[in-house]
C-alpha cells in the first residue's frame, strides 16, 4: 500500500513535468520556425505573400513593408477589416471570431488568475496534488469546502459576460450579411439573383412553366436555366478539356525541343536555323509547317492511345500517335459533338408548358415530350430583381410534400455539384438518415484509437495499476514527459486529418448540391466528432486511468476520487493548447511543406505556362468546413476547463492572439477566397452555436463537481452550488433559443424593410459589347490573339469578342455573369496557351531562308496560327519561354474569367 501511494505521488507529480516539457519543446520550436520565417519572408514573395505579386491587379494587395524584425509589430496594427474587402465576409468573419475570443478571455484569464488560483492554492494541501494540480478544482480540501462559492459566482461572470459578446457578435454579424448581400457589386451577380430549386415536380419542368409560376414575384423572371441529364457530354467535354492540356504541354515541348536544335546548331558553326529537309511542295505552306521544318519528325512530341477498352494508356501497347495533331483532332471532334448537343438543348427549351396528354388527371413524366435530354427535377431560377430571388427561397411554393421545398440561395455556378441536382426528395432524405447513422457509427467505432490516446497522455498512472506495464514507471521522468506531453497531441492530429474525407464522401451520398452546402455540413459533423473524441472519450479516459488505483482498492468512493481526478485531465489540453498555440502557429507561418513543394512542382511539373502559373499564381483556399472546428474546439476545451483549471485561461488567451496574427496574415497576404466560393459569413452563426456547446460542457461538468463534493465527514458540501448550476444551465438554454429565435430568420434571407436597397434590372445593364454571341460555337470566332504587341482600346475589345461564347456577359464595371447552364453545355473551348520563342530565337545566330525574320514571334507565335488554322483557339499572350527553354509568365490566362 505504501508503494503503491509512492509511486501515485509520482504520476501526480509527472503532469507538471509533462507540461514544463511541451512547453519547452514547443516554445523552442516556435522560435525556431518564427525566426526563419522573419529570415525567408522578404526572399520568397511568390511563397509567403502571393496576394502582393498578383498579375491580377484587382486580386493585387499592397506589400507588406516592414523592417526584418518589426513585422510582428506592423502585423498587429494592420486593420484586420481589410480582410472583408481583400478575401470576402467568410474569411473576415473567421478572424473577427478568434477576435472576439480574445475579447472573452482576457477579463477571464485576469480574473481567474487573481481569484481562483490562490482560493485553490494558498493555504489549501491536499495529499498527493503538487504542481499544476494545485491550481485545478479538485485540489480543494473536504475542510475548505466555502472555497466553492468562488467557483460558482465566477462562472456566473464569464457565463453573462460570454453572453453580451454573443449577442454583440451576432448583430454584427446580421450587419456584415446585410451589407454583403446588398453591395451594388455583389448584388448585380448572378449568384445574388439566382436560385437553385429541387424536387420540381413534371408538370413545371419547362422553362415556360417555371416562368409562369415565378412570375407573381416583384420583377418577374430573367431567366431559368433548367437541369438535364447530359448524358455522356460531360465526359465530351472533359476529354476537350484534357486534350488541351495535353496539347499545351505537347506545344511546350516542341519548342524546347526546337531550341535544343538551335543550340547545338550554333555550336556546331552551323545557321541557327538549319531546317530540315522538305519537298518544295511544302514551301507555299511556310506558316504553318515552320514546326516541321526546325524539328524532325522523329523528335515530335508522341504518346501512345489506351489499347482496347482501357481508360489508360500502358507502355509499348497501344497505338502510337503524333500527340500535337491527335490533341488537335480530338479538340476539333469534342468541340464538333458538343455543338450539336448545344443546338439540340437550345431547341428543346423553347417545348411549351406540360400537358395531361394521356389524360390520366395528372401531369407527370409519361406526358412530357420526348427529349434528347430530358430534363432533371431541378432548375436555377434567375430574377430581375434580388429581393424576388430572396422572397422565392423563403416562401411555400408547391401544394405538395417535399415538391420544390429544397431551395438554395446564393448559389453560384462554380458551387455547384452537378451530379447532385436530378435527385428524387425521398429519395434524397433518406440518404440523409443513411448519411447520420453513418455518421454516428462512425463516431461509436472512432472512439477506441481516440480513447488509447488518451490513455497515452496519462502513462504514470497506468503503470501503477497494471504490474505488466510497470516497466512503464522506470522510464525517466523527461521520456515520460515527451511520450505523455508531446505524443498524444500528434497522434490526434492525424487521427483527425482522416475524417474530413470520410465525412465529405457522407454529406456528398446525402445529395447535397453545392460545395459551400457540403462545407457547412462537414463543420457540423467534423465539431460533433472533435468534441466526442479529441475532448470528451479524451477527458473520461485520462480522469479514469488516473483515478482506476484507488478506484479498484476502494469502489465505494468512486464519486470523490472523479470529483478529484477528473480535473486532473486538464494537463493534456494544457499541452494540446500549446502545441496548437506555439508550434501550430509558427508552422502556419513558416509553411516549409509549402516552400519546399512550391520548388518541387515548378521543376518537375512547371512545363507549361498554365502549369506555371498555377503554381505561382494560383489561389489557395482553405477549407472552412475543418478550419472552424479546429478552431471551435479550442473554445470549448477553453470554457469547459476555464474553471476547472484556470491555467488554461492565459495559455488559451495566448493561442488565440497567435491565431489571429497568423490568420490576419494569410488573408491579407496569401489567401484568395473566391467571391463565387462565399457563403456571406454562414459558418460564422454556426460558430456561435459552437460557443454554446463549450457552456453547456462547462457547466454541465462543474454541476456534476459540485455534486459530487464531500466534506470531513463525506456528506455532500456544494448542494447549493449545484442547484445554483443547474439554474445556471437553465438560463443558457434559454439564452440560446432566445438567440436561435431571435437572430434565425435573419441568417439567410434579406428582409423587405431593406429591399430598396437591392438589385433592380436597370442597375445590371450590359456594356455595349457584353452581348451573347450569335454562335454556341466559339470555334467560330477568326482568329486567336498571337504575341503581336497592340495597346489599342479596339483591339484588346475586340480580342475579348473573339474569346467570348454564347452565354458570356460582361458588365460595365468589368464583372461577368455566365448564367448556370452546365459547363458542357456552355463553356467555350479553354484557349490553348503557347509560350512566345521569339526573345529566344531572335539572340545569336541567322535563320534558314529568313525563317525567324518572317516570324519574328518565333516557333510559338508560328504554332498558335497552325491551332487556329485547325479550329483551336490559341494564344501566346503573357508567356515567353528563354533560350534555355524556361518559361516565364507575366499575366493570367486571357480566358481566367471564363474558368
């Protein structure tokens, strides 16, 4: 017995160790990565400020300017409401979270630290508790049970103080959305004006009907992009899209390979062009044979097909083809089938309204005429003006079950998930009751590695008990320390890198039609599963295995001994604060994997411009459906042990400032949020509702504590105290439906009183050269812009025209409107992009037969003519490759707007 007391003053004594050692280490990290961050920064713009280096230059921010070690400084005092202008509400509202996180824990942190430290700590000993366990709840003495009343009247502050800020926040909120919905820029948008209906039964499933239906709304109907089942024309359209890749890569190709000759053409004393032999036959085609004549057929770029049925292509098997002319030929029959499809569907919307033909009292599918495509049950209904949009989403519209109750608004085209749209509405809720139990089982099974590593986080106290792992306890002290501070934290770190695929493939089964829609369910199960595993099965089974000595030799007390153990788990949230705070922190900054790749990718996979350019320019995002609950769960595990163990107040208060430095950061410097990709701040109330879990683990647990407590003579001695928390848990219920009720209905929709504010049709006037072409074919178009330099206002229009396609819309004030008809049915062909030689080819060395003279853009201007020639749209604006075959790029593609 008295070995057994020893060696459980150990493992009490060991969670002072565990966390003196993580802080060490990760405060070491933290300099480590913040130090070569300060160093890196100012060399690697493309890396750690992209957002200043934008070719862009409405994506373009100004530099962040600031001495080598002062930008900590300069950081803090920028204006963090920048971040709404540069990257959108979601992105600003993120960071307004971790601000009013700080804002919460400060009067916390400095009234928890100055109370309830030293009511826990000063003349207060109880056996076995040293170190950071004198300052948890369960250090209180049976003798010094008044001690308790300092607890309760402390969560009673921080509850109403979280309160105000609740409220505060969700009005701002309510303003930041408003605001957002009603900006002239955002609101002109399709994507404002526009929404997604589901479940539409047969009898309106034609454009007409759902006209005449939508028509009673102020402003009436702009138009309605019904859904069809495509068939095999998406796949049409992918092939063109991986035939263009494959041709720009190809292009590239033959250019390096073309210079290579040139240059060992020079070393050899021979003209720098020395082509190849042709017939003269060939000589009246110059142009466009250029290619054949400075590279010999056998150094052609070449693939081989997939043999058979394969979907892929296999070494030495399969036909071997000249890839420049099958990519050309295979653009050129894509582009083929899907104009006739396009002419097809244009024909089939104009059908009239449903009828009962069959004259069975019903208008379903059997009366609908026969289509090539048929249409889906569902359609993006587009309005003249906003506010209609927003009437239609909130409002009954079918007399029906579930007909047309599914609606979305603030759709965009690039949001949705169009192999989402055609599902049945019973379909699609009994998906979703799959989806959850899926979900739920996934959490049951999930529980078993999560509660090993919480076993892990408390080795001390299992070697006391187990006489198989009493090796355990002859470890010394600082490779305990490492295992139990440093260990777990990773190990649920990657624990939890694997559930967002599992949870995205769930809410994709459920039918969910857009990403943003599959982001905010992710953040809901994604929390659910971060609260059960990394906080609660973590916090049971370390209190547990701690307490399980003495639980076994005296079952009787096992309230007392939770009571005391339980607040003993708080040493490994202590560490996973820090890891996240320190070393979390300092990683973001650092990125090193992102450094490194950045390099990598441009050697190995930087061939093309387009390659090139998505490495260096392209945007990075982050996925709000993981990000928020990463950054929730640390609110919860803060106030659910804010009382328990007010340490953690001030390491918490640290690691959301940290947060929010770094976040601020890589939203005014890095990060690019797409506008078509924005929610207007949907996560934030969800958010919210994750603050509200954290209060509710509060002060459900410190009830049960209170409870739970005995005095000298093992009675009961804060039955006050908890009849006061359970008061207490009353009033924030009925503070969060009082929010819930209050705030609700203004989340989503706009509301009447400010509809003068919103989008009419004489606001959104097309620019005179914005109209729809007369084609759905944008092969049709003359001729594709080469490198030739024009600065001329016509010309650049005009280029523009010739890049534009059936349903592009250019506005006034420059943004664009593609409606919501499938990319299939819709987009142009993607301008195949070609470098320009002509730097390279014009320094050192003659021509044969004045080749280069006559082509003074060189192989790739020469090229981009032949792809014309071909019906390939094609261009070598902003790309130029060196005489080392290395190419540069200096603008965006001419077609970034279309893709």
């Amino acid at each position: 017995a008295a070995m057994s007391s020893v060696s459980q003053d150990e493992a009490q004594s060991a969670t002072t160790e565990t966390f003196v050692t993580a802080l060490i280490f990760n405060a070491a990290v933290f300099a480590i990565e913040v130090g070569a961050f300060t160093f890196l920064r100012r060399y690697f713009k493309h890396v750690y400020e992209p957002r200043t280096v934008d070719p862009i230059e409405k994506e373009r921010v100004k530099p962040f300017h600031t001495g080598l070690l002062s930008w900590p400084i300069a950081l803090f005092k920028v204006d963090y409401r920048d971040i709404q202008r540069v990257n959108g509400p979601d992105a600003y509202l993120f960071v307004r979270f971790l601000r009013m996180m700080i804002r919460v824990l400060i009067p916390i942190w400095t009234v928890s630290w100055i109370v309830l430290l030293p009511v826990s700590a000063v003349n207060n000993s109880y056996a076995g508790k040293t170190g950071l366990d004198r300052f948890t709840f369960g250090t209180i003495t049976p003798d010094h049970y008044p001690r308790y009343a300092a607890y309760l009247v402390c969560v009673y502050i921080f509850t109403f103080w979280i309160y105000w800020n609740i409220k505060y926040e969700m009005q701002h909120f309510v303003t930041v959305r408003q605001l957002h919905l009603i900006d002239p820029v955002h609101s002109r948008s399709a994507q404002a004006n526009t929404i997604l209906v589901t479940g539409i039964p047969a009898k309106y499933l034609s454009e007409k009907a759902l006209i005449q239906l939508y028509s009673h709304l102020p402003g009436g109907v702009k138009r309605v992009w019904l859904n069809r089942d495509l068939k095999d024309l998406p796949s049409v359209y992918d092939r063109r899209l991986a035939a263009c890749n494959k041709l720009e890569s190809a292009e590239s190709g033959l250019l390096r390979t073309a210079l290579k000759i040139r240059s060992k053409n020079l070393k050899d004393g021979k003209k720098a062009d020395d082509a190849h032999q042709a017939d003269d036959a060939d000589q009246a085609e110059r142009d466009i044979t250029l290619a054949e004549r400075l590279v010999p057929k056998d150094q052609r770029p070449t693939h081989r097909l997939p043999p058979g049925p394969l979907p892929f292509s296999l070494p030495l098997m399969g036909e071997k083809v000249d890839t420049i002319e099958w990519a050309r030929n295979e653009i050129a029959t894509c582009t083929a089938l899907l104009r006739e499809a396009r002419q097809t569907i244009t024909e089939e919307s104009s059908l009239p309204v449903p009828e009962d033909v069959n004259d069975d009292g019903r208008v379903d599918r059997n009366d609908l005429p026969a289509q090539t495509y048929a249409p889906l049950n569902s359609a993006f209904i587009t309005f003249n003006q906003q506010i209609a949009a927003h009437m239609a989403y909130c409002m009954l519209t079918h007399h029906e079950p579930y007909r047309m109750a599914d609606r979305y608004l603030e759709v965009s085209p690039q949001d949705v998930i169009w192999g989402n749209l055609g599902m049945n509405p019973y379909e699609k809720r009994v998906r979703k009751v799959i989806s959850y139990a899926a979900t739920a089982a996934l959490i049951i099974f999930w529980a078993i590695p999560v509660a090993f590593v919480g076993v892990v986080s408390n080795i001390h106290g299992l070697c006391v008990r187990a006489s198989w792992l009493a090796w355990l306890c002859t470890i010394p002290s600082p490779v305990i320390g490492i295992i139990q501070g440093i260990l777990p934290p990773v190990l649920l770190a990657v624990l939890n890198m694997l559930l967002p695929i599992i949870l995205r493939m769930f809410g994709n089964f459920e039918g969910i039609p857009t990403r943003t829609g599959l982001e905010l369910s992710l953040m809901t199960r994604f929390f659910i599963f971060q609260v059960i595993h990394s906080f609660l099965i973590v916090t049971l089974s370390s209190g547990i295995s701690a307490a399980l000595p003495s639980l076994l030799q005296n079952p009787s007390s096992v309230a007392t001994l939770l009571a005391s153990y339980l607040p003993q788990a708080s040493t490994f949230f202590l560490t996973y604060i820090v890891l996240q705070g320190l070393s979390g922190v300092a990683g973001g900054f650092l990125a090193i994997v992102q450094l490194v790749l950045y390099y990598v990718k441009l050697f190995i996979l930087g061939s093309t411009p387009r390659s090139i350019y998505n490495i260096k320019f392209g945007p990075r995002t982050v996925a709000w459906g993981t990000l928020f609950p990463a950054i929730t769960l640390l609110t919860v595990i803060t106030l659910g042990y804010s009382i328990i163990s007010p340490i953690i107040n001030g390491l918490a208060l640290m690691t959301f400032v940290l947060f929010y430095l770094l976040y601020k950061y890589l939203f005014l410097y890095q990060y690019t949020q797409p506008p078509v990709l924005d929610t207007g701040g949907l996560f934030f109330p969800r958010a919210i509702q994750h603050v509200f879990v954290g209060l509710y683990v509060q002060q459900i647990c410190l009830c049960a504590l209170f409870f739970l407590a005995r005095d000298a003579s093992d009675k009961p001695s804060a039955i006050p105290e908890g009849v006061l928390m359970v008061v207490l848990i009353a009033l924030t219920a009925g503070f969060h439906i009082i929010i819930n009720d209050s705030y609700g209905p203004l989340i989503s929709a706009l509301p009447l009183s400010i509809a003068d504010k919103t989008h009419k049709l004489d606001d959104g006037k097309l620019s005179s050269d914005a109209r729809p072409s007369a084609t759905t074919d944008p092969t049709s178009s003359k001729k594709a812009k080469t490198n030739e330099d024009d600065s001329s206002d016509a010309d650049a229009e005009e280029v523009e025209r010739n890049f534009d396609d059936y349903y592009f819309q250019k506005y006034e004030d420059g943004t664009v409107d593609y409606g919501f008809a499938h990319p299939a049915v819709s987009r142009p062909q993607r301008v195949v992009w070609i470098p320009d030689d002509s730097s390279a080819r014009a320094s050192g060395g003659a021509s044969a037969d004045g080749e280069t003279n006559r082509h003074r853009g060189g192989l790739g201007p020469a090229e981009v003519e032949a792809n014309v020639a071909h019906g390939v749209l094609a261009t070598s604006e902003g790309a130029k490759m060196n005489e080392k075959g290395r190419v540069e790029v200096s603008a965006s593609p001419v077609d970034v707007v279309k893709f």
